[in-house]
C-alpha cells in the first residue's frame, strides 16, 4: 500500500478544488467539479469562486442562480450549499436519514405530536404555484392546523424534511435578510450514495470513510466503501489511516507550486476532511474553527497561514490579514488581497488598502 505523505494530500485537495492554478471552466461546471459551494453567507460563494475561476464575474453567478441552473437548498452537513441541478437531484435523497435526524434532534419535542407526514404535504400545498414564503411565514401558517409554542420549529421543520430551495435574489451577491422558500422546479431522483462517494473523492482527493462522513453528514458509509473498494486505489497516509481515491485520479507531486489564496468563510476546502492536517495545523484549525464558525483563510504554499477580514475605513475598504506565523510572502499575500478588493469594492478601488496585523495580535473571531 502507498504511503502518501500530507503535502502530497494537500496539493491533491487543491487540484481537485481548483486552488493549483486559476481554470477557464463555466460557472455551473466548476460548482460541480468542486461538489457544491457552501452558501450559509450570500457572497461567500461568489468570493470562492472569483479564487478558482480565471474569469469569473458576479453577474455569471448571479444568472446561474436566477435560472435556478444552480440551486441553494439545505445540504451536506445540513448547511446551506449552492449545487447544480443534476447534482442536487440525486444527492438531497441521499441526505434524507441525515436530515430527519437533525430535524428530531433540534426540533423533536417541539414539534411532538405533529404529524410530520402530513405537515410536509401542507408545507407543499402552501408553496405550490411558484409560491414563496420565508421560514416564519410558514412556520406561522402551518401553526394554524398544529398549534404549537413554537412556530418556528414547524417552519424549520419543512425545511429538513422537504428538499426546499432559496431562489433569487436570495443568495446572490449583498441580498442578505429574510430568505424565503419555493419548492424546486425538478424531481428528485433516486439516492444514490455510491455516486456521492465518488463525486465526493472526485472533488476532495483521497479520503478516508472518517473524512467522507465529515464532509457530507451521512453514516452507513463503512459499508459503501467496502462495496466500492475494488474499484478503488487505496493508500495510507502518513498515520497508517487508510484512504481512498478514484484510480483513474494521479497524485501531484510535492513540488507542485501553490499559489496564494484567499479563501472565503466556511470555505469546502477547509471542511471537507476529519483529518485536516493537510490543510492546517490542529492547533491553528482551533483558531479558525470556532463553534459553529469558519473564518476566512489565507493559504501560503497550500496551508492556512492568515485568516483576513473586510471593513471600511472613510471611503475605502480594508483588508486585513490576521497572521499565524511569520509570514515572509506578505508582497505576494497583498497582490492577492488588493485584486480580491478590486473584485468585492470596485467603486473605491483606489483607496482600498491592504493591512497586516502584527504576528502578537491573535485573531479574535
């Protein structure tokens, strides 16, 4: 078995999510090789994309998302993502036991007594004929047949159980607030978890049954990789953990360059293993993420090395990067950071600036 050093799977990572060099894809195709986008934040996904894509523009995203050829739906690890529509259809199935779970957890003794059954068939018929309704919308409606303490919970409720989407404007680029829910414009096919697991590998390199169930929130996954071993190529890393990729997937080499980027908040690269030592340090992963939260990242020769925020200051926007360690490619970090302003602030693009905070100050999410 092929031992695989973790810079080997860091550089893997950032091949298949097109982090090594900038790609000439279309939008809807690069949302697919990378498997969804997270999308817990409106502009995060266009910030990931502008990361990975040569010339991308707000407008191609924000046209994918009003003709609903991407779709913002609650998925892996029941958070928002953007996916494609073929993609969506087949894995929000596979999402179901995961999201009946969540919702018990959360909201079981709020909604007791309710028929959960029926109550997805009223969500249904109150959102039928392109309908949009908000989460308290619905949840307030659906109270007036199960009268609860709690509307919210029914609302949420609707939200697990049936493959609901936030269409547009909701998700594109500053429309934050209130997101209401439409029911999707296509059928559900049947879940396939065989499919995920290889477009999960596709998109996140060699992985073990661990950091597939990390990504995606869905147990059982022991015995799917057992049916799908022998088409598999299996290697250790550098622990003796057992990995699993596509065989038809070569590994870059150690040497393979990896340019700076800025990724966003809660970014699938930083998300998509248990084991993310090829990607950080566990002592700096506590530092980005915290609780519920993923901090935006700075990667230096293909690790976090900074995490960086956006604010203002008179008339121009600020970036500010917040250092983990010395960090000796500061010239090539604020080229980066000042073409990402260009990108996020065109109108001041003048006065932005980039700022570095001192290596003393720790960053306070």
């Amino acid at each position: 078995m092929t031992v695989v050093s973790s810079r080997v799977l860091g550089r893997a990572l950032l091949e298949r999510q097109l982090l090594l060099r900038r790609t000439d894809l279309a939008v809807v195709p690069a949302v697919e090789q990378v498997f969804g986008l997270n999308a817990q934040n409106p502009n995060d996904p266009y910030l990931a994309l502008w990361s990975r894509l040569k010339s991308f523009t707000i407008t191609s995203l924000t046209a994918a998302i009003e003709d609903q050829s991407l779709v913002r739906s609650t998925m892996m690890r029941a958070t928002q993502h953007l996916m494609s529509v073929p993609d969506f259809r087949f894995v929000r199935p596979v999402l179901a036991p995961l999201l009946r779970r969540v919702q018990r957890n959360a909201f079981g003794r709020r909604t007791a007594g309710v028929d959960l059954d029926a109550l997805v068939v009223a969500a249904r018929e109150l959102l039928a004929g392109g309908r949009t309704l908000t989460r308290p919308e619905l949840g307030r409606l659906l109270a007036e047949r199960w009268p609860v303490d709690d509307p919210t919970a029914l609302g949420w409720t609707a939200q697990y159980l049936e493959p609901l989407i936030h269409p547009a404007p909701s998700g594109t680029w500053n429309v934050y607030g209130a997101t209401p829910f439409a029911l999707p414009d296509v059928s559900l096919s049947a879940g396939d978890v065989r499919r995920m697991v290889r477009r999960y590998l596709t998109a996140f390199g060699p992985a073990s049954v661990a950091d597939a169930r990390t990504w995606s929130g869905v147990s059982g996954l022991r015995e799917v990789f057992a049916e799908l071993r022998p088409s598999l190529k299996v290697y250790a890393d550098e622990s003796g953990r057992e990995l699993f990729d596509l065989p038809d997937r070569p590994l870059p080499t150690e040497d393979v360059p990896a340019p700076i980027r800025l990724l966003p908040a809660f970014d699938a690269t930083l998300l998509g293993h248990a084991d993310r030592t090829r990607i950080m340090t566990d002592e700096i992963r506590r530092q980005v993420c915290i609780g519920a939260g993923v901090a935006a990242t700075v990667l230096v020769d293909g690790t976090v090395a900074a995490t960086w925020t956006i604010g203002s200051a008179e008339d121009a926007a600020v970036l500010t990067v917040h250092p983990f360690r010395p960090l000796t490619e500061t010239d090539a970090i604020e080229a980066e950071a000042a073409r990402l302003l260009a990108f996020t602030h065109p109108s001041t693009a003048n006065s932005n600036r980039v700022e570095f905070l001192p290596l003393e100050h720790p960053h306070q999410n």
